[in-house]
C-alpha cells in the first residue's frame, strides 16, 4: 500500500519481494474459502478517501469478505500501480543496506545493488522461530502454521484420523480449526494456551465513541479499570473499539515497566476482545466445540516427544 499510496503522488518506487506474494502477504495468501476477514468490508478499504472503495466490490459492506478475496483485492491495486509505470517487483532478496550522501544502496541476494533516495522496511509476518519444545518431537511436530508443511499435514491428517494439538488459542488456532474441519477431519483437537482464552465474536452494537481526555493513562490498571466500568454502560464491544483511535497514544504513554505490566497480564484478554471474528466462523467453531472435537484449554506442557510415530505430550 505504501508504494501504491506513492504512485498515486507521482514518486517511483522499487518493491523488493523474494516470494510470489507481493501484494497478498502472509494472511491474503490463503487458499481456503474458510478463511474470513476479521473485518467487515466497509472497515477495509484500501483508500482513507474513498472509505467503500472494497465493500463495493464485494457488495455487501456488513460481510466478511473471503481473505482470498481481499488478496486478490490488494494486488489488483498493486497491479494497477505497475501498469501506470510507478512501481516495479523485483523478485528477490534484499540482503543488505547502506546509507550514503546521496541515499541507499540495497544489494539483492544476486549481488545486484540499486540505489533510491529512501528506504522503507515493510517486512510482514515473518516464519517463527522453532519453539524449544519440539525439539525432541520430530516430523510430527509442525513449527510454521502457514507453511506447504503445514498444508501438506491438513491434507493428510483426516485419512490418518489422528489427534490434533495446536499449541495457542488465538486467531491462528481459529485459521487451524477451519482448515481442518474443511479437509474432513472428524479427530479431536486439543487447542493449548496459558490462559484458555478464544477470540470473541463479531455483532452488532452501538458505538459510544470517547475522547482521548476522557481515558485515563500512564497507568495499566486505570485504564483496565475505566474499561470494566465504560464495558458495564455501553457493552465490551462498543468500549474497546472506542480506545481503537487513542490505543498507539495510549501505549507510547506507558512507561517500559507498564508497557511490560500490560504484556505480562492484560494482553490475553484484550486479545480475544479487541481482535474478533465473523459471527459464522466463531458458530463453526463453537459447533465443534459442543460435538467434543474440540478442546480449548488452559496450561502449559511439561514436555513433548515423538514415541510410536506420534507425539507424547506431558
């Protein structure tokens, strides 16, 4: 967006992509229609100006569009900034940076370098490192939920049968859920978190917006304070979408020491509320819930092994 935001003023720009994604990034990349935005389509235009630019072409400015779809969305805007000649993907990998008197120098993985007057770093989603814990837990244990590993385990998962554990409770855990129930698989799955805690669904409220004078800050516990009371007037939802335009000044006004408070003990629950899901994806997953396929709960594993091709977890 950056660079077609910039194609738009007349500037050039030089977009460096190692992977057939420019456009689509880690979560518009997906391939299952389950897949949902977390959004409606009227809060995700690609355009501040034109605020119904994707609800248009989707038709239906209340819904939850398909993340494929809004892929192919973002790259037809991408697509458009190439054809007017402003922007151009390079397939590869920038390896370093310098700085000079006149600009950067960015030399590709080829040993290309290019030059340009300004250097954004708009990295996305990264794989995550391996977890420590599967270290002794072999094939059976899958690091990178997005990855053709991944994929390739959804794929096979409902001929074997087998038990699922998915270690976290959040939104990737909902994209797991949805991706196996569509390949068939009748298993059980056993989801982990410390804390247990699911995202909540998306309905209808009335928004009760607040001013930044209205809402305490510096401190994490007046502000959780101020949520609880604000959330018993006007309903959660309407109280944590109102913090949504104040939510950057309000965590640059912390201290290190709070930021860390909020960290350590808020940020699960202002996860699950503050990040929710289309009504229809949280009804199927509440639905396999109530048939026992599967389990949220809350702990922390002791240990983890391959034993008899599958996984022994304490």
């Amino acid at each position: 967006m950056l660079a077609a935001q910039l194609a738009r003023r007349g500037t050039k720009s030089l977009l460096i992509e190692c992977s057939e994604r420019a456009g689509f990034g880690t979560d518009y990349s997906t391939d299952e229609p389950a897949h949902l935005l977390n959004v409606r389509a009227e809060g995700m235009s690609a355009w501040p100006d034109d605020p119904g630019h994707f609800a248009r072409e989707f038709g239906d400015p209340r819904g939850f569009a398909e993340r494929r779809f809004f892929g192919g969305y973002l790259r037809r805007v991408l697509d458009a900034a190439v054809t007017l000649g402003q922007v151009e993907i390079v397939a590869s990998k920038a390896m370093h940076a310098v700085r000079g008197a006149e600009g950067w120098h960015v030399t590709l993985e080829d040993g290309e370098t290019v030059a340009a007057q300004a250097l954004a770093l708009a990295t996305g989603n990264q794989p995550p490192e391996r977890m420590s814990i599967g270290s002794s837990a072999g094939r059976r244990f899958i690091n990178n939920p997005w990855g053709e590993e991944a994929k390739a385990v959804v794929r096979e998962t409902p001929v074997s049968g087998g038990d699922v554990l998915l270690i976290g409770t959040g939104l990737t855990m909902i994209d797991a859920v949805l991706s196996l129930s569509a390949a068939g698989h009748q298993g059980r799955i056993v989801a982990l978190s410390r804390r247990g805690q699911m995202p909540k669904a998306h309905t209808d409220f009335v928004p009760a917006p607040v001013g930044a004078g209205d809402i305490p800050t510096g401190n994490v516990l007046a502000m959780w304070r101020w949520l609880r009371r604000q959330s018993g007037e006007v309903g959660w939802r309407a109280a944590v979408d109102s913090l949504r335009p104040h939510s950057h000044a309000l965590w640059q006004g912390w201290s290190d020491e709070q930021q860390r408070r909020f960290l350590r003990h808020a940020r699960p629950w202002w996860d699950v509320h503050r990040h929710r899901i289309a009504p229809e994806v949280a009804r199927q997953v509440h639905d396999r819930v109530a048939q026992g396929l599967l389990q949220i709960v809350a702990g922390r594993i002791g240990a983890m092994e391959q034993v008899n091709g599958g996984l022994e977890v304490e």
